[in-house]
C-alpha cells in the first residue's frame, strides 16, 4: 500500500518565502522606466500611518521660476479666483471683450442689428480638455443669457467627437479630412484656423442641427455660413430646415470665401456640387446680434501649431470673424510627472501669442492654466502631478512677458487633489483618467469663469468711471 506524503508544510513554506519577499520589496529604491516611476510595493499600505512625506504635495519640492505681479490688481471678492491682467499700454488683455459688452449693452442707435457692432465674438483655442463643446458650451450659454446670441458658432466640416457632442447634431459624407495632428502628411500652408482642411468628394455634404437637449439658445440661429478657399469655380447647394435648396455660384478667387443664409434657421445641409482646386475649412450657426463664442479644440495639441497657421489665412478670418477676445486653454500635452525645465514651451507659446496679436489686432487675449492632473506616486497614493504646478507658472510668466491675461484654473478647480474630488464626486465631474473634466465638471469651470469675468467687468467699470472724474 501507497504511503502519501503530506505535502502541507511545503506549501505553508512558500507562502512565507513569498510574503517575507512582497514585504522585503517595499524597502527597494524607487525604480522609473522611461520617465515613469514604478509604483512601491507595500502590503501594509492600507494600515500603515500615513507618513509626513505623503502629506506634502510632490511638486512643492520642484523649483518655480520668479513670481510676477499683474500691472494691475483689481480686489478680489473672497473665494474667487481672479482673472489676473498684465496688459500694458497696448490693452491686449481683457479690455477689448469688455469694451466690446459695452456696445452690445448700449444699444446704440442708427445700428443695423447685421453690424458687427452687435456681437462681441470669442475664440477658445485648446485641446481635448474641452473636446466636444465640454466646458465652452457652458461658458457659451451663460453669455447668451445675459447679453443675448444664439447657435453653436464654428463647426469644423468632420469631426471625430460629432457622436457625443450634445450642442448640435453634426452630420457629414464625402470628405478627406486632414489636421495638424495627423502622423501622415499633412500641408500646414494650407491649414485653417482650427489646424484643418477638408477636401470634397463629388456630391460630398456637411449638415447642422440645432439642439435644445443640453444648453439653450442652440434650438436655432439666425445667420448659417460655410467658409472655403477656392482656386476654381464652386456651386453650392444649401437647404435650410429641410425646405427648399438655394444654389450659390462662385467664380475663382485668391482669398478665403464666406456664403451666409439668413433666417430662422434649425438645421443646414450643404452640399457640394462642384468643386475644383477648393478647400473647405468650416461652418457656423451663429446670432446677429449678442454673443459667439466658437470652440477649437483640437486632440494631442500643446498649443504650439498655431504658430503654422499661415498669417494670411488667419488675417482673412479675422475679417470674416473679428474676434473680441481669445482664450487659450492648453498644458494637458505638456505637463509630465517630473517636469522642471519649460523654457522651450514657453518661447514657443510666446511665439504663438504674438503669431495671434499680428492676425488678430483687435483682441484681447485670456490665457487659461492648466487644470490639475493627477496620478499615483510610488506608494499608490493620488496626488497633484509634480510638473503641473511649475507648468502653471510658467504658463502666469507667458501671460506677464506677452502683456495678455491670466487665470489661474488650476486654482479655481481647488488646487492641490481637486481633480480627484471632481472625479469622486456624487455625480462624477470628471473621468478616471484624472485628467478630463465631463460635461458635469465643465459646467462648474465654465460658471468660475462666467463669474470671474462678470467681476472683472464690474471692476474695469469702476476703474474707467473713476479715470473718468
């Protein structure tokens, strides 16, 4: 008869090896891999008192260049983050967009309600921070409200993100699309304003429809325009609310080409019935009156592109759509766990700045930090990524050396951690990536923002009324 061993206390054995090896592994030095630290292995993490180490924010040890001081300070009210402007003599700060609200607010009379006089427009350059209309859409409706506007403003002709944005239901066939962004070539000189173009197919078509499900003021417009650059002639069809289609004829012509349609108008179809040597670079459902605010953002962006933006392409948009001010909302592509050293972004953001002054003389422009982002040291533990903080003063250095304006978001959102409380928040604000804001998070931003802005507004009233006495 078979004697069979008890194997029991081999068993017992390895366990132990492997645990005294698990908890021998905490003690190692910290190990990173192509700029990615590896996270400690720590069985008694969860019962283990959190040392003095953790409770100190990583990026506080890094190094931060000098402080600047706006040239003027307006008080703050108490638990607001304040836009902070560095504009000098040449007023490329908040000013422009304040004096802009001036005229929309005045109702001037002897104004056509067509003049530009009537609308005070806005450009958000950024990346996919604010993708899908998240945060501008907000931001957009809380305008309108106050100072009148309508329509969703600038849609480039495709888009990755027309499934899942809710302020206008983007449909579109027949196009080869091309962006900056694209690791197969790509013409920057004949690039647009978003950093695309798009070339039509026979037949090819591109269609809006106003929405009412998520903001308001998007249900319909009252001006629809379609922008391109063509070399050859162009016939175009347009149908507005699914009605009738009207025919556009266009001869030949060197600089950048706008076809409006006037109306009460719910949705838009454009097609394309000839086009040769011609180039298409967006559409818009905008208001004749009161606030645009159009939103280009553009996916794995730093910010960096708009210096390849041809001059004279931006210069003829600026006189399709004379911009009152500028924001710009980038960093997410920048920032890395151990960043110290951005003098390289930040001459060529600086670059990219003055690129956006020469196109576009009269506006102001508003620089926005980067938001927090989060990750997981080498204990596990969320904490602010350590190059953010520094990013972010460099981002106020830019603002104070271009002249422009500065808010801090990163502040706003509540520094230190803030992305991970919208993350864990009842709902959720932002996603598990803890870099994204949502919908939800975008409409708390974009309120600080509407609110910082309404005050700065107030403050340059009182500012102008007192220079005034």
């Amino acid at each position: 008869m078979e004697i069979i061993k008890n194997y029991l206390k081999y068993t017992l054995w390895f366990v132990l090896i492997v645990f005294v090896a698990l908890l021998g592994l905490h003690w190692l030095p910290v190990i990173t891999i192509d700029g990615h630290t590896m996270r400690r292995v720590d069985l008694l993490s969860d019962i283990r008192y959190p040392s003095t180490d953790t409770a100190v924010a990583d990026s506080d040890s890094i190094p931060l260049p000098p402080v600047v001081k706006p040239a003027f300070v307006d008080t703050c009210r108490a638990g607001m983050t304040c836009i902070e402007d560095y504009s000098d003599s040449t007023h490329r700060g908040m000013s422009p967009f304040y004096e802009a609200l001036d005229r929309i607010s005045s109702g001037t009379s002897g104004i056509s309600e067509s003049s530009d006089d009537k609308l005070v427009r806005i450009a958000v350059f950024g990346d996919s921070f604010i993708e899908a209309d998240i945060f501008t859409a907000d931001l957009r409706e809380m305008l309108q409200k106050r100072f009148g506007g309508c329509g969703v403003g600038f849609v480039t002709i495709t888009s990755m993100t027309s499934g899942y944005r809710p302020t206008v239901r983007h449909m579109f066939g027949g196009w080869a699309s091309h962006a900056v962004t694209d690791s197969v070539y790509f013409d920057k000189k004949k690039q647009g304003i978003s950093g695309h173009y798009f070339v039509p197919r026979s037949g090819a078509y591109v269609e809006l429809r106003g929405q009412n499900k998520y903001a308001s003021l998007l249900d319909t417009c009252q001006r629809a325009s379609i922008f391109f650059y063509n070399r050859d002639s162009v016939h175009l069809t347009a149908r507005v609310n699914k009605g009738d289609s009207r025919s556009y004829a266009l001869a030949p012509s060197c600089s950048l080409q706008q076809v409006q349609v006037d109306g009460r108008i719910g949705s838009i179809r454009w097609t394309v019935d000839r086009a040769d040597s011609t180039l298409f670079y967006g559409l818009a459902m905008d208001g004749k009156k009161g606030i645009i605010l159009d939103n280009f953002s553009l996916r794995g962006s730093s910010g960096l592109s708009l210096r390849g933006i041809p001059q004279q392409m931006l210069k003829e948009f600026n006189r399709q759509r004379p911009y009152d001010l500028i924001i710009l909302e980038y960093g997410l592509n920048v920032a890395t766990e151990r960043g110290r050293n951005y003098d390289n972004y930040q001459k060529g953001l600086l670059t990219a700045i003055d690129h956006l002054k020469t196109c576009f003389p009269q506006a102001g422009i508003l620089l926005l930090s980067v938001g927090d982002r989060d990750y997981k040291n080498e204990n596990g533990d969320l904490r602010t990524m350590p190059g953010v903080k520094n990013l972010i003063r460099y981002q106020q250095n830019i603002a104070a050396e271009s002249g422009i304006a500065f808010w801090n978001m990163f502040e706003a959102m509540g520094g230190e951690g803030s992305m991970a409380k919208l993350v864990h928040a009842k709902p959720s604000m932002a996603n598990y990536d803890y870099t994204h804001i949502n919908f939800r998070g975008g409409k708390h931003l974009a309120g600080l923002l509407y609110e910082t802005m309404i005050y700065g507004k107030e403050q340059h009233d009182r500012r102008r009324a007192y220079e005034k006495e």
